[in-house]
C-alpha cells in the first residue's frame, strides 16, 4: 500500500514555538515507500496569523475560518485533505520518531479502520510522564473502547489525541462531532462502534501539559456541561452499533 497520509491540526491563537515544533516533529518522520504527508492547518478564527508562523513548505496547507472550536476547524480542514489516512496532531503537541510509520502499517490491515498509540504526557520542564493501563499492542475489538470509557467515568482506554483513521470512515462519521469539548473522544468511539481499532505500544504522541491548553480551563469540567459532552457522545455510539451491525 502507499499513498499520503494527511496531518489535521486546528489553531487557536497558537503559540509559534508550539506550532513550530509540531512541524519540526512532522518533517522528521520516516515514511513507508510510496508514502508521503500533508500538514492541513486549520485557524480557528480569521486573523491570518498562520501565514506568518508556518514555514515555506510546499507540503503545508493553511487555510482559516469562523471560530467554531476545535472540531469544526479540523472539519473544515478536512475538506482540503487529500490523503487515504487521516492523522490528527494537535497545535501544542508533537509526533515522535516512527509514529506516522506504525499508524501506516497498522491500517495496511483492511480489517483495522483506526489507530492510535501510547501517549507520553510532556510538561513544561521537557520530561515526560506516561499512562497507566494502556492496553497491550494489537487490535483492539469494534465496541470495546466504548464500553471500556462507560466502566471508566468516560475515560478512554486509548488517547483520542493520537488518532489515525481511514479518511472514508472519517467522512461517514462526519467529522469531528459538534460539540465545545470531547470533539475527539466523540471522534474515536463513534470509530470504534463501527470498527476494529489498533493500538500500538510505542510511544507516538508527546502530548503538551501547559496552563493554556484547552483541557486545564475551568469550563472543560463544568459537571452540566460534561454530563450532556458524555450523554450524547455515548448515544451516538450506541445508534451506530445498531444502524451498522456489520462493519464499515
């Protein structure tokens, strides 16, 4: 298999030495044969700053748009991807060594329909922290990531931050859910209701743990709030387990 793999990031007044080291992180990747990336980088708002903090790379596509939040940015970066494969990489996060690599050579198997990998928390002294109760390496069952977060007060077995997906499955899903926060857990379990997913052991996102992250603001944990992200989040899933018996 080859082909190219796209890279969705949403920006919100991104921070230049953040953006600037996921791209550093992205043009270090190792690809397959026959594989390359694009970096669709979507402003979540219209100040055209991203001009100014991308490089001059041919393979990098900056576009901009209302302000509507991270999952619709990323859909409407969507619409100018191009790859088979779909990788998210968030504006204050980076890829480690291999990591589009192990995603491509996971959906190779027609059978898997998303990936994702380990994730490393990175905090503002440059260590970095890691998970407990990571599932082992290998294919991970249509439906269980959901039921896993349902056992789990709503949280995932897997890091929705490091997810790669088939972009017709994407499409079919529609997206990114609408929603102000959990845009990317809903992303994930809604795959996994209607797919088999894979997971790789090795670390492939380091993800950023600073004061200005959306997950650290106060609103993120507003209880009303979150109970409503969760309730549909999981009935959503649930619609799609009984509309789609067979996997898509």
């Amino acid at each position: 298999m080859s082909g190219l793999i796209s890279i969705v990031t949403a920006a919100y007044e991104p921070v230049p030495g953040f953006l600037r080291a996921a791209y550093d992180s992205l043009a270090a990747q190792k690809l397959p044969a026959g594989w390359s990336w694009e970096w669709v980088v979507q402003e979540d708002g219209e100040t055209g700053v991203l001009s100014s903090l991308l490089p001059a790379d041919p393979r990098v596509s900056p576009g901009q748009g209302r302000r509507g939040g991270p999952g619709v940015a990323r859909t409407l970066a969507l619409s100018r991807a191009n790859g088979r494969l779909v990788k998210v990489l968030d504006a204050d996060d980076q890829l480690t060594p291999g990591a589009l690599a192990r995603d491509i050579d996971a959906l190779a198997d027609p059978r898997i329909g998303w990936a994702t990998s380990r994730v490393l928390d990175l905090l503002p002294d440059g260590s970095t922290v890691g998970f407990e109760g990571d599932p082992p390496e290998g294919p991970i069952a249509r439906g269980a990531v959901l039921e896993r977060w349902l056992a789990h007060d709503h949280r995932a077995p897997v890091h929705p931050a490091s997810l790669c997906v088939r972009r017709d499955l994407l499409l079919a899903l529609g997206g990114w859910m609408a929603l102000p926060a959990s845009e990317d857990t809903g992303l994930l379990i809604a795959a996994s209701a209607v797919s088999t997913g894979y997971f790789s052991a090795e670390p492939g996102l380091l993800y950023r743990k600073w004061p200005g992250q959306v997950t650290s603001q106060a609103a993120h944990m507003d209880e009303t709030e979150r109970a409503a992200r969760m309730r549909v989040i999981e009935q959503r899933a649930r619609a799609l387990a009984e509309l789609f018996p067979d996997s898509i």
